[in-house]
C-alpha cells in the first residue's frame, strides 16, 4: 500500500510518497482500506516537529479518515469486514490503509460521502465541544468567531446559528466572509481591513460579545479579548497566527473567563460525554442542519501540496486527500 511519509521535520516538500507493507490489525483493531482524510492545521506541525505530539519517524500524517473497514482484531465486537467507517487517528491518515483503535472509529451514515465523513468528526466535534461544553452558548448571546472561514470556525459559525446565537464572522478576505454568511453569520468583520475590537463593539453597541471562539491566535486574540462583554467567555482553540501574550489585567476587569478547548483530550477523559456530542452532531446532520464545505479535493500524491495550502491560508472550510481522485 502507499502511503505519504515523514522522514525527517520540515516543509510539506520533504514528505515522501512509498510503497509500504500491508497492516495487521491487534486484538482490540481493525485495518481500515482509507477513502479519504481531511487535512487539518495539526496536521502542519506535527510535520514540523512543532507538535505536542511527536511519532516516530517515520510516519505519515492525516488523522480525520474514512474508508471500508477490511480487517479485524479478535477482540473487535463493533465492527465487521466491509463497514463503511470514520473517525480519528493519531496519525497515518495519509496512506492506502490504517490501523485504528476499533474504539475511535464509528459507522459512517449512508447518507455522508467519504469526502464530507472525514471532514466531519474533527471541525464539528471540536466546536461542539467549545460552544456547549466550554461556553455553554445560550440562545440570544453574541458569538465572535474568528478564522470563521477555516474548517472548525466555519463548524462554530453553523452550530451557533443552530444554538440560537447572534453569530459575527471575523476573516481576512471578502470571500471568505462571503462564505461564512452562507453559513448563517449574522455580520461579518474583515479583520485585514476594520479593527477588530473597535467593530465588534459597534455591532454589539458597546456592550461587547457574550464568547468568542479563537481558534487563530497571533494578534487578534488581544483585540478580540478586548471586545468581550461583562463575564464573557474566551475560547483559546488554536494558533496557526502564533501563541499569544495575553495581558492577564483584561479578565480581571471584564470579570471574563478564558477557556481552553481541547477536544482531544476531552475524548479521553470524557469518553461518555464525547459520545453524547458525537451522536447529536450525527442526528443533526441527518435531519440536514449541518453541511461540510469541501473547498478542495487533492489525490494522495498531491497531499504535500494541500499541507502547504493549508500552511499558506488558502482554504475555506475543509480540504481532502482522496484516495480515489
């Protein structure tokens, strides 16, 4: 089977497309033929070395997949040989086949495409968790999401919406603002050309917002503290725009709280809890309320390509590595 491989951290240009053996599931596993993965921002570091998370090399990255599953372990009483499936790995999405956690991995609705199930688990699942777990949004609050037009912004701007929020959308470029209205957003903020806080002051009349979801960093997570409401909630997500120095005098005075949102870890110490949120993302994608953005579908060898895409800030909603195109 093939597969992309890291052999050494650096740019998307230094992975490596090679046949590779085929895979044995453990007891408690199953081998998974891959369809498809999503590229996530993640994804970027851990090729970089720049990851909580480091596997050893070498490895190929890519953990949102979907595909047939093709083997099982003994142990495996939840999934058979030819389930359509889809969930999370720690890493090796990248590649013809898998072997994953039998756990990890749930039955993929006949309804969803390969394409939309790996987009799915992570962006939803994530923003899920920050806006119910984390923020416990309330019908009638003001929700600021930043990068509202990358995969997990644009999954708060549409579960917001769907959670009764006033939903603003703060991005870089009218297009993708574009987007996010689509999506529900109620206003928008181009964060290139307006300033963040002053704006988001002004549509809230001076009262600032109820939550923000920041799943950027870099400098905008100052101004969009700034622009928070008495006890608001901030929601720290992520940080392709760097890790920000936040001066710790602005929660003291807003009385506001800053949250952070990790979601994988939520599965683990959670695991009942994760399930509940899985299972309500997937009714409300059955009852047609949720719809992945696929912005773009890459082939497998072309997968260093849609990293860099992702590093450059070139995509709106999700991007796929297809095992298929």
């Amino acid at each position: 089977m093939k597969a992309i491989l890291c052999k050494e951290y650096g740019p998307p240009a230094k992975l490596v497309l090679e046949e590779l053996p085929p895979l044995e599931p453990g007891p408690k596993q199953v081998v998974i033929n891959v369809k498809a993965c999503s590229v996530n921002f993640p994804d970027t570091l851990m090729i970089q070395g720049l990851y909580q998370f480091k596997p050893p090399m070498p490895f190929s990255p890519g953990s949102d997949i979907a595909g047939i599953v093709t083997s099982v372990g003994a142990e495996v009483k939840n999934l058979k040989v030819g389930d359509e499936v889809f969930g999370l790995i720690p890493h090796g999405g990248f590649s013809e086949e898998v072997v994953a956690d039998a756990k990890r991995i749930f039955p993929k609705p006949p309804s969803m495409s390969f394409n939309v199930a790996a987009s799915f688990m992570m962006a939803y699942a994530t923003s899920y968790h920050a806006l119910k777990d984390r923020a416990r949004l309330k019908e009638g609050q003001t929700l600021l999401v930043l990068g509202a037009s990358g995969g997990v912004g644009l999954a708060a701007v549409e579960l917001g919406k769907l959670m009764g929020a006033r939903v603003i959308a703060a991005a870089s470029t009218a297009e993708k603002l574009a987007l996010c209205q689509q999506y529900g957003a109620d206003e928008i903020i181009n964060y290139r050309e307006e300033d963040l806080k002053t704006r988001a002051k002004e549509l809230t009349e001076g009262k600032g917002v109820d939550v923000v979801y920041d799943p950027v960093g870099g400098d905008y997570a100052e101004a969009a503290l700034r622009a928070t409401a008495w006890k608001g909630k901030f929601l720290v997500v992520g940080f392709p725009a760097g890790i920000p120095k936040i001066p710790l005098n602005l929660p003291l005075l807003k009385g506001c709280e800053i949250m952070g949102v990790f979601w994988g870890r939520f599965t683990a110490e959670e695991p009942g809890n994760n399930m509940k949120n899985t299972m309500a993302l997937f009714q409300l994608y059955n009852e047609g309320k949720l719809n992945p953005h696929i912005d773009k579908v890459y082939p497998l060898a072309e997968a260093p390509q849609a990293l860099q895409d992702m590093m450059d800030r070139k995509v709106k909603g999700k991007i796929i590595v297809s095992m298929e195109a």
